[in-house]
C-alpha cells in the first residue's frame, strides 16, 4: 500500500496534538516533517521516535516554515495540514496558495477528528487573540468551581520547548515544579497562577497521557478546565465552551484562525475589558456575535488592575514589559502595564527599542509594530540573559512589570520596580456565576 505523504505546517503544539490523534498510528499515512513557525529555536530538532510511534522509529524531524516549498517538492509530498493558531486569515490563505502552487493539498483539521473524549466533565476556555484575558477568565472559573466545594484540574494547551520526550506528562502542583521541568517564563507564565490558587495544572506534548492523568489525579478530579492557548480550540471535547474577545481589536474575531472557529462553538463568550475599551469597538464586537453566535450568553467583563506600590508610577519614566506572545504574534497595543502607567500617573512609557539587545534587538524586528513595550520574552536562557540587559541598559526611572508571573523572582532588575496584577470583574448579570450554573448542579448532582 502506498502511504499518503504529509507535512504539518505547525508551532510546537497543534501540530503534535494532530500528528498524535489522527497520523499517529494509522499506516494510510506517512508523516514526512513538521515545520516550525512563531516559536524560536523550534526547528532543527526532531519529534522523538519514543513519542512518534512504532511507524516512526527514526522520529520525524522538524524544518524552518521557511522551507516549506522545497520540502514538498523534495519530499513529494501529498498533502500539508495546516496546525498552529492565532495566524489572520490572509496569511491562512497565503500558506495556502503556496502549498497549493507547490503541487500539495492543503488541509485544515476539525473538531470532529481532533476532540479526545473525557471521563470528566470538560469546561474549555479559548479566546478570539492571544491576550484577551483568557488565563483571567480561566482563573476566575477555577475560583467559583473550588468555592463550590469541587476539585478542579486544568490542562494547559502545549508550550513544549525543550525536551519532548521529557515533557510528554507534565504536572505542576508545587512552585518546585516549574524548576524541576525547567520551564520557560512563557510556561511558568501560564502554570504559575494556578498552582498560587491551589489547583493542579497539566500539559506536555501527549494530551491522550496527560488527559488520562489528569482524570485520575493523586489529589482528585471533579472537572477538567481546559485553559486554552493562543486562539486555539480545544483538543478535549466540551461541555461547556467559554470564549473570551477582546474589543481593543474590534473585528479580529471574525479575521483570525481558528479564534472565529472558539467564536462559533462557544456556549458563553466573554466581552472583556469594558473598562478600557471604546464604547464603538465594544458595540462591534457584541454585533459580530450576534451574528456568528446569537445563541450564546454574553457576558460583560472588566479586566481590573491592581499596583503593588504606585509610587513607583507616579511621575515616573517608566519601561513596560508586558506577555511577550501577546506582543508578538498577538499583535496587542495596549496591556495592563500600560493602563496603569497612565492610571497612575507615569511621566512617560520609555522607549526600550534604542536599548535592545541580542534576541530582543531581533524580536523588535520581526515584530516591528510591537512599539514602545518590552516582550517578556524567555523561550531560553539567551534570551532571558538578552531581557535582563535591554532592562538594564534602558533609560528610565523605574519598571513596571505586567506579566502573569513575579518576573523579579525569574530575573535580577536592578531599579525600582512594581507588578501590575489583573483580574476579571463581571460586569452586570449574567455572570460566570450564572455560566456555570447548570454544569455545577450537574456535577454535584453524580453520585
């Protein structure tokens, strides 16, 4: 039997979750390569035979998207499946176009054959970008399931960047834990938050593993929380879908892949950062889900801030460093560092591009409209090194620090600096309260 031949066109997290569901093990297809796009230093390195299965003995290596082109023709491919996230809807279409020109079919995966089952009931929370407030709402969802006396387990959407292998079942239920597997600040970013609230938080490469784990956690498991990345869609199947929109980006929920897709399947969607937002980019969003979703509850949300010490604002030059995804491939202008520099008082936002370095110098450039905020970025030790200088050599009084995580734990900042923390607030009825009313009753209500 001749096997079809495929590339996935992926970032280090869709694209293995695809390969493990629906290639995997199945002799009609021949998973030739994976291709790296949005994440440093992806490329180059292999998908491990261990985790690739017995139809992979040698592993599958991984390319530069870059080289897209001359791996169908030099591979002869059949086929490139399209599967990382947060990508506008041109470029969609511009891959596309390429794989096409090149001789290859282009494929776009679905729920149907992507979705793993729970023995759990399964809330997913995804969002239109990345940096709606996602890991806001997540949390504050975690909040009222454990103040209703249930045991919440959340598995985080893939961020596998060092190990593979190593990191096929993660779990992270102590502080320890994000130095034990040698995480990133965009992993502990996401993981820190939930073990600070008490429950245990999944993730790795293998999510059949780590789903089945986190269903018969040591600690118990009432509910699976999906907390989604980027603007993916879940890879477990939902009971209940919370998607989360963002209206300083009015209409990117209807121009990016696959947040429409979180928009369409969602049973509740979050209309966040009413607080900050102009009352006409609110308007369009609440009107574009009205049009693809009428059937959905909406609720309104404030993201809210707190300061640990304002002084530190107040007349200040202040440098803003905000989640570095966020700024890059989420494309977003304003975070919580900046609505409290100007709630607060700052002088001025410095500039840090003059001031970058290395890996940082580099980011300003494939990214060239993040403007005048610093991207916590810390894929690697490099590139952490590269922030701890920019921060340094950049001209300003003090630091304000917007990340989820305490990044003067993670890093040395040598000037005055204050964390910018933010949560969700409902806004008005129906709140998340509300949301989860029927699942809450429904899980309570098992013997």
């Amino acid at each position: 039997m001749t096997r079809r031949k495929i590339i996935i066109i992926g970032a280090a997290g869709r694209d293995f979750h695809n390969f493990n569901t629906v290639y995997r093990d199945d002799p009609a297809y021949e998973v030739a390569a994976f291709t790296a796009a949005q994440i440093p230093d992806i490329a180059g390195r292999k998908y491990p035979a261990a985790l690739a299965g017995e139809l992979y003995p040698d592993g599958i290596p991984i390319y530069a998207q870059d080289e897209l082109e001359r791996l169908i023709r030099d591979l002869r491919a059949d086929e490139c499946v399209f599967s990382y996230s947060d990508v506008p809807y041109t470029e969609v279409m511009r891959v596309g176009a390429q794989v096409n020109a090149a001789g290859a079919d282009f494929t776009m995966l679905g729920l149907n054959r992507t979705m793993l089952k729970s023995t759990k009931p399964v809330i997913a929370v995804g969002a239109a970008r990345t940096g709606c407030g996602k890991s806001q709402t997540s949390r504050r969802i975690v909040e009222i399931l454990m103040g209703h006396g249930l045991k919440v387990i959340a598995v985080r959407h893939p961020m596998p960047y060092g190990d593979l292998e190593a990191q096929r079942v993660q779990r992270f239920a102590a502080i320890g834990d994000l130095q034990k597997h040698r995480c990133t600040i965009e992993e502990m970013e996401e993981y820190e938050p939930h073990i600070a609230r008490g429950n245990v938080i999944y993730a790795g490469v293998d999510y059949e593993a780590i789903l089945r784990a986190a269903e018969n956690d040591p600690d118990g498991c009432d509910v699976i929380l999906w907390d989604g990345g980027n603007n993916d869609f879940p890879f477990y199947a939902p009971d209940l879908t919370v998607t989360v929109t963002d209206p300083h980006r009015p209409g990117h929920e209807l121009a990016y892949y696959p947040g429409e897709v979180t928009l369409r399947m969602a049973d509740v969607v979050v209309i966040n950062k009413i607080d900050s937002a102009d009352f006409d980019n609110i308007l369009t969003v609440r009107e574009n889900i009205e049009r693809v979703n009428p059937g959905a509850v909406v609720v309104d949300a404030a993201s809210t801030i707190s300061v640990e010490r304002p002084e530190v604002i107040r007349g200040k030059r202040v440098l803003v460093i905000e989640d570095g995804p966020t700024l890059t491939h989420g494309e977003m202008k304003i975070g919580a560092g900046v609505v409290a520099a100007r709630r607060f008082g700052a002088a001025e936002i410095v500039d840090p591009r003059p001031y970058a370095v290395g890996r940082l110098a580099e980011t300003y450039r494939i990214y060239p409209n993040i403007g005048k905020l610093l991207p916590a970025m810390g894929y690697g030790e490099e590139q952490i090194r590269d922030l701890t200088a920019t921060i340094e050599r950049t001209d300003c009084d003090s630091v304000v620090i917007a990340t989820p995580i305490d990044l003067g734990r993670v890093i040395q900042i040598g000037k005055p600096a204050t964390r910018v923390e933010y949560s969700l607030q409902e806004i008005g009825r129906p709140d998340m309260e509300d949301a989860l009313k029927g699942l809450i009753e429904n899980v309570k209500g098992r013997p």
